[in-house]
C-alpha cells in the first residue's frame, strides 16, 4: 500500500465491539466482541457492522479481532478456538469490504496480548509469540497492522518485530493516560525517537477520551507523522478486564459500559467539532474506539 496514505485526511472506523453489543450481540464472559466470530449466526451481524461504518465514511475497518487473544480466550475456556476466530475476523472484514464495492483498506487489529490498559511484564519470549501466533492468523487478510491501545515501549518493540518480518506497514496506537503518558510513564516521543522506521504510517491516540487527546495535539503535532486518534466515550478512564465489575470469565457477561459509562452527550455535532478542531491542527487519522457509533463516525467523515 502507499505509506503516505495517511498524509491527508483518512477515516477510521469507530468501536466494533461497543457496536455489536448494542446491536443485539449475546457475549460471553470477557470475550465481548469475540463472541461473534465464535457462532456462524453472528457472522452477518459482523459483516453488516464493518459496513455500516463503510457506509458512514470510514476509509479503514479494522479486523474484529481485538478479544481475541489467546490468553482472553483461555480465561474464557475457548482458547480451541484461537485459530478459527482470528481467521474468521480477517475473512470477515474482506466480505464487508468486497461487499461494499468501495475503495477502503483493512487494518489488521493486533492487540495487547495480556491484559488493556496496563503494561504486559511476562517473559520477552511468551509476549513476541503470541503477537506472532496472531498476526499470522490475520496476515493474509489485511493492508496492514493496527497496534491497537498498546501502553509500554517493551510490547511496541516486540510487536513491531514481527510485523517487520511480515513486511507489511504499521499504525501505531497509544494509549494515553491523563498526565500525557503511557501506562509505562513514557511518553509518546520517546516511543515515535526509538522506534520509528520506514514502514510506519502514523500514530494514534489509542482508546483515549477527547480531552486527552487534544491536551497532547502540540507533542503529537511536533513528531514529522501523520497522526490522529481512535477516540472512546467512556465516562470513566478505561480500566483493565480484572478491575471492571461484573466482569467474569466464562459466564454472561456484562457490557463494560455498566462499569465505565458512556458520554451520551457527545452528540455526533459535538464530535464532529472535536474531529475538525484537531484536523485544524494538523491531524489527518480521524476514528472512534468504545461508545463511537456509526453517527460519530459520518460526522467526521465529513472532515475529508
């Protein structure tokens, strides 16, 4: 793909699994949005979300894949199907994109691979394999690699080891805490200094509220990439599966929006005014992330 492809004003699309639970998803446990790929029944619900947001303006879906790591499975007792789902969330995106007829590219989700929103300390070798074992799964499916709400340089260096083995281009997003850094304490410059290479395409604020984001537009302004945001609604900041009430492994589980809440008041008016105010200043990678829906997302594209 052209590596300037973020140098004007692209679309991202908005929270999948937010989305698809408000849709009328049944999720198990922690698996949220990878309950769908799981049972062939939910697959169309899928199919129809990633167009939904193609529909909306989005130039970019991203592969639904997200709860899908192998540790979220196992905690869940549906780590066998590990290789199915990752399989399917790629084969997915490709039938909403083909069914679109549209021009829009497929960002391959690779998640943290232990917990969100905090930093994965387990052994150097246990964290590089499972990115590996992911993003092969998803590989032959996508553009290219998404690294969706990362929080330390450690998983970023390990993770972008085996998307440079896949040659295939990279976003990077970060998940920015209230004090502008990591959950690691870094900061976005430090990250963009020591690890930027040929093949990256941007930086996004990853998973972070509005606020957030534009209280470090100046940093991300100042780092010679495209940049933007994945924006979440939650009322509170994000916490991670473990500190989420009602959260439980293997039982029916309850949306992380009884725990978190969601900011109905951000109509699509007011996020079209957030999208425009850091387009103004620079920014050209515009999308949602938890409690964004399809509204948020034709609001901005409007940007472009």
């Amino acid at each position: 793909m052209d590596l300037n492809f973020f140098n004007k004003v692209r679309i991202l699309d908005g929270g999948m699994g937010q989305e698809l639970l408000s849709r009328g998803l049944i999720h198990h446990g922690t698996l949220w949005s990878a309950s769908a790929l799981i049972k062939e029944e939910n697959h169309s619900l899928v199919i129809d979300t990633h167009n939904s947001f193609i529909e909306a303006g989005a130039d970019v879906i991203v592969t639904n894949n997200f709860s899908a790591r192998k540790v979220r499975l196992d905690q869940n007792n549906v780590g066998n199907f590990f290789e199915y789902i990752n399989k399917k969330a790629g084969e997915l995106a490709v039938k909403a994109r083909d069914a679109s007829k549209k021009d829009v590219l497929i960002a391959g989700g690779l998640p943290p691979q232990n917990g969100t929103y905090v930093v994965d300390n387990r052994d150097k070798k246990i964290i590089e394999e499972s990115f590996k074992n992911q993003a092969i799964l998803i590989n032959p499916y996508v553009d290219f690699f998404y690294l969706d709400v990362f929080s330390s340089s450690w998983e970023i260096e390990l993770a972008l080891n085996i998307v440079e083995k896949l040659n295939k281009p990279v976003l990077v997003g970060l998940h920015i805490k209230e004090n502008g850094r990591l959950p690691s304490n870094e900061t976005v410059s430090e990250i963009v200094k020591k690890y930027k290479s040929k093949n990256w395409l941007g930086i996004v604020a990853s998973c972070v509220s509005l606020e957030i984001i534009e209280n470090n537009i100046k940093e991300m302004k100042n780092l010679n990439l495209p940049f933007g945001c994945k924006a979440n609604l939650w009322e509170k900041d994000p916490l991670p599966v473990d500190k989420l009430e009602n959260a439980q492994p293997n039982e029916i589980g309850v949306n992380p929006n009884v725990t978190l809440g969601s900011r109905k008041e951000i109509t699509s008016k007011i996020f079209y005014e957030f999208g425009k105010r850091i387009r103004d200043n620079g920014a050209t990678i515009l999308g949602g992330c938890c409690e964004t829906n399809t509204s948020h997302i034709s609001a901005i594209s409007k940007l472009k």
